[in-house]
C-alpha cells in the first residue's frame, strides 16, 4: 500500500507480543549483536547512512513479528523491494514525498507506527529535531533516519564491502559481504562491528566470516574460475 499523505492514523500499533524485552522490537539474529540492547529500544533514534539493505534489515524481524512500520522521503522505496528484505507489506506503509510539511508527517507517523524509516530532505535545526525525538518516547516509537541525525542513541553504516560472483573480467555478481559498524551514546558507545551477508546468495542478511576468510560460496567461485579457466 502506497500512500502520499497522512493526515491522522488509528492507534494500530505498540503490540506487547512483538517485544523481546522490555520495550525493545526485535532484529534479525546477525544485527542483534550491533546493538546495546540487542534490538531496537522504542523511543530511540538510530541511523544507517543512507538508505539501503541495511535500512531495511534492521525493520525486518520487527515487520515479521508483528510490527506496523513506515517509510517515508524515499520514492524509490517500493513494496516489492521491503518484501523481498523481509518486511510485511500488510503492515507496510510507503509515503513517498512527505512535503514541506514532513516533521508534522512525521510526528503522526510516530504517533500511528511502531517503527519510521525516514529520510529527511533536510538537516532539521535543533529545536525541531528534540521535538521530533521527543514523539517518539512519548509514543514508544522507533526513528530509523537513512541519513545524518546528531542525536541519535545508535549509528550503523557500512564500512567495507567485497561483491562475490565476479571474477577475471566475467560473472554474475552474487552476494554481498560487509562489514557494518555501529557505534552510539551510553551502553552504546564501544564500536561495534560484524562482517554480514547483506545480501547473500539467496537474497537473506546473515552472519558472515571476517575478509580474508573463505567461505564455502567463495571457495566454489574460486574452483569454477580454476575449472573454467
């Protein structure tokens, strides 16, 4: 469902059963770790960068769990693509262009969601940024920003990367592997960081070995090259 603006939402969301802990959503097994309190703390704000995979990932266990989630500033955002990263698209809500009215879209979309992904179309002043963070702990809510956002409790991005599939000028690109690394304020403030497949062969966000470590999908690239070769 795609919609261009929101005006005024039910009290849908905020379900106890889609909690791990006391006030936290859920994330996949791999990013659990990138995180103070192994999830998304409601009333927090975190960032990834830009908007991408790992936006989208770190929506998904939440999505699939019961969560009622909303992006909105990214027109090339689609159904399709959240679906494919896990997300629900029944409980999936896609607001293209905000307006200039978007902190108040994006007030109400706290107040109506459990989880927004947003990407500001500007650098809020301080003033109405606390406004915002202050939406939502009161509604529990969880601000996810693909893009700058001083602040914030949590920051991932990615910091390395290396494409498998290709090599010696041909192939198909077929997994990504990167390094994400997180750092934040409080319990937060030691880097983390991991190697995930973001996305692996079969398009899921997993776990991978540090670089330099072959895995079992390299190892088979290698052998085809060779046998190829």
């Amino acid at each position: 469902m795609e919609v261009a603006q929101v005006i005024s939402l039910s009290p849908a969301r905020h379900r106890d059963d889609v909690l791990t802990g006391e006030g936290v959503l859920p994330v996949l097994p791999a990013l659990a770790g990138l995180l103070p309190s192994g999830g998304l703390a409601r009333g927090s704000v975190l960032t990834t960068g830009d908007f991408g995979l790992l936006s989208l990932a770190l929506v998904a266990a939440a999505s699939a769990d019961g969560a009622w989630c909303a992006i909105t500033g990214v027109p090339s955002a689609g159904v399709r693509a959240a679906a494919d990263a896990g997300l629900d698209p029944g409980r999936l809500v896609l607001i293209a262009d905000p307006g200039r009215g978007w902190p108040q879209v994006v007030a109400s979309l706290l107040d109506g969601f459990d989880i927004v992904l947003l990407r500001p179309p500007e650098q809020p002043p301080a003033q109405l940024r606390r406004k915002i963070e202050a939406a939502a702990r009161r509604y529990g809510s969880v601000l996810l920003v693909a893009g700058d956002w001083p602040g914030a409790q949590a920051r991932l991005q990615v910091t390395d990367e290396e494409w498998t599939g290709i090599g010696a000028g041909h192939g198909r690109l077929r997994a990504r592997k990167a390094r994400v690394a997180a750092t934040g304020r409080g319990a937060g403030e030691r880097e983390r960081s991991c190697w995930l497949w973001l996305p692996g062969p079969d398009g899921s966000v997993t776990a991978a070995a540090d670089a330099g470590e072959m895995t079992g999908l390299e190892r088979h690239d290698q052998q085809r090259l060779i046998s190829s070769g």
